[in-house]
C-alpha cells in the first residue's frame, strides 16, 4: 500500500490525480481502526529496539493545510509509543529571535537523538510553503541583499538547501520520513464548521484560517512544486488521503512501521563479561542479600 502514496523521486507529479478521500481496501472505520491496533503495537515493539539500539533516529515531518489532522494523527498513532523515547515539536510563527538566524536553525536545534522518534508538526518545509504563497514575509528575515529573492531561481536554491540537508541527515543515521496530508476544500470547510459549533473545539479556530482558504489555490500549487522538488530517493515525500481520519492514521502507522522493519534493527548483543556480571548478580540475589556487600567488597 505504501507505494500508492509516494511521490517518485525525479518524476513529476499532480496534486490532482492523488484523491483525498481514498481508503483503498477499507470501506468501515472500524476494520481500520482493528488495524490501527495491531500496527500501535508493532510500532511499540519496533520503537523499543530503536532506542535499545541507539544507533538511528527517526525524523517525521507532517505537513498540510489547516484542519488535515496532524495534531490526531500523531495522538493516535504514537498512543503505544514510550513516550521517553518520542519528541513532537510544532513549528509556527518565527519568532523575533529565530528571524535572526537563518531558517533552518530553530529545526535544527530539535533533531532527535539516535534511539528516538522525532516529529515535526510543520517544519522548515513552511518556507517554500506560506512563505511562497506570501513572499512579503521575507521581508522579516533581513536577507542579504544579494540574493535574488524576487526569482524562480531563489526557490530552487531553497529545495536545494533541503535537499542537501536531508542527505546529510539521512548519511548521519537520521531516516527522514516526510507526510504531507491531503486535505480537500470541502472537508477542511466541513471541519472547520464542526470547530465554530463545538466550543470545546472553538479554541482551534480563528479568522486567519478562512483568509488563508482565499489562497488554496496557490498553496495546491506550492506543495505540488514542493513534492516534485524534494521527493528523494533518501527522504521521499508519502501523500496520505487525509478526508478520511481513520485512513489517513492507518496509512502513516503502516509506512512508519515499513521503514523501522527496513533498518533490522536489534537489541545490543550481551558480552562475555556483561554475561558473568548477570550471573554473579543472580547468585547475590538468590541468595542472603549480605552477600552484596561482600562482592563489592571484593
């Protein structure tokens, strides 16, 4: 199934032809959710060797317009996860602070460690995304002067600069695995309607997101660029049918699960010498328990 949503590194892709409500052989929420089960608990399991490991992280970035369901996707799907060996960082508004730096340095800062699972809601992706649709926004980020931030050439230096950057993740043992979520107009309109008449959901809205709706146009035409331009070999971008909530989960948990398989991981081999402490530490503790200040005694 997971092939069904990759974008072919080199190939050219249409937003269009991908459905947002697709669910394959699933036509009932509840087999997926039985499914979603069964995959949480592998996911536990596979999580567990990874950070016993200690040798690879996981990088998931999850991007989409508002309303696509990240913030449920990383709730469900990450729900058997240990959550000592889990890190979310949600990325929005730059502050004045990260507008200083150039603007990889704030996702920089919250790479995950070898042995952990990271997860970026938004990311540095926002910068061929929002900040293309609105290009006054680079007027915040005190630019050089030089660069040529008025041309197609300026966009193709940043999928460039991703680029490269993921390789050099991926080269250091950090597997990048990239969602982007695709919303249709008419469910985010649906979802957004369902925020307005529940008040415990009133807090996830505001005005700002309907303007943003004025510009779905030129945010399709974002992420498609975006796609053509950063689907690698190395970090390959998955559109997941995102209309569907208990899909789009499923989908994302069997990829994630796929590319943890992939790395054959194992938990650490036990030396001779770790094999004699274990069995003197069995013989202390099978025994009268003075005979622990004994053996350090020794």
């Amino acid at each position: 199934m997971n092939n069904v949503f990759l974008v072919p590194p080199g190939k050219k892709i249409r937003l269009k032809d991908f459905d947002p409500s697709f669910t394959g052989e699933y036509r009932e929420k509840k087999e997926a959710k039985e499914k979603l089960k069964s995959n949480i608990k592998k996911l536990s399991k596979l999580q567990d060797v990874l950070f016993a490991s200690s040798s690879y992280g996981i990088l998931i970035i999850l991007q989409a317009l508002d309303a696509a369901g990240k913030d449920g996707l990383i709730k469900h799907v990450m729900s058997g996860v240990n959550p000592q060996g889990c890190q979310v960082h949600s990325f929005k508004v730059p502050s004045e602070e990260e507008l200083k730096h150039d603007y990889m340095w704030r996702c920089i800062n919250k790479l995950p460690e070898r042995g952990y699972i990271g997860i970026f809601n938004r990311s540095y992706y926002e910068e061929v995304l929002v900040v293309r649709v609105h290009p006054t926004l680079l007027n915040k980020q005190n630019l050089p002067l030089n660069l040529p931030v008025d041309s197609e050439i300026f966009w193709k230096m940043r999928y460039e600069q991703i680029n490269n950057f993921e390789k050099y993740l991926v080269e250091n043992g950090i597997v990048v695995i990239k969602f982007f979520l695709n919303l249709s107009k008419e469910e985010q309109k649906k979802r957004f309607l369902k925020r307005i008449d529940t008040p415990e959901k009133n807090w996830k809205f505001s005005l700002g997101d309907i303007k943003e709706r004025e510009y779905w146009e030129e945010y399709q035409k974002a992420y498609e660029t975006m796609l053509n331009n950063t689907s690698t070999s190395y970090a390959p971008w998955y559109v997941l049918p995102a209309d569907k909530k208990w899909f789009t989960r499923l989908a994302a948990a069997e990829i994630l699960i796929s590319k943890l398989e992939q790395l054959n991981l194992s938990y650490p081999k036990t030396t001779e010498n770790h094999k004699k402490d274990l069995e003197r530490a069995r013989v202390i503790l099978e025994s009268n328990d003075n005979l622990v200040s004994n053996y350090f005694s020794e």
